[in-house]
C-alpha cells in the first residue's frame, strides 16, 4: 500500500520559541541537534542575516519562557485552590 504524503505543519513562533529552548539544553547536555538556522527554515524565516536571526531568536526564546512560566504558575494556583 503507498504512503499518502503529508503536508508539513506549520510552525509557530511559539514552536520555535520552544524549538530553541530544547535545542539549549541538547547542546549543554552534548547532544547532536539541528541548528537555528533550520528551525527559522521550518518557519519560513530568511536567515541571511546573521544579527537579525539571532535577534529574533533570543526574541522567541524569552516569549516560549514567559508562556511556560506562566503556565506552571497557573498551574500551581489551580492545584493550591484545591488544596493539592
């Protein structure tokens, strides 16, 4: 039987927010890993230059932190408000 071909999702920047992040921690840990510049090809970003890539970056990785610290602390007040 063929295999059907998917299309690629799209990535969002939240995606590559958290692309990024991971990708961080497999280069302190000495894992090999894709580069920056193929999460900005999968969201379809230009990575001419090398500033601005890095740039926006640093950028998606702060707004994937803000949205995971936000979530644990929703979290937390959930599970305090039940008396977890």
């Amino acid at each position: 039987m063929p295999r059907r071909t998917r299309s690629k999702p799209p990535l969002t920047a939240l995606d590559a927010g958290v692309c990024f992040l991971a990708l961080e921690h497999f280069r302190k840990l000495g894992l090999p890993c894709v580069s920056d510049a193929e999460v900005f090809r999968a969201l379809g970003a230009d990575t001419s230059d090398s500033e601005a890539v890095e740039d926006v970056r640093l950028q998606l990785m702060l707004r994937a932190q803000c949205y995971l610290t936000d979530g644990l602390i929703l979290g937390m007040s959930a599970a305090a408000a039940q008396g977890v």
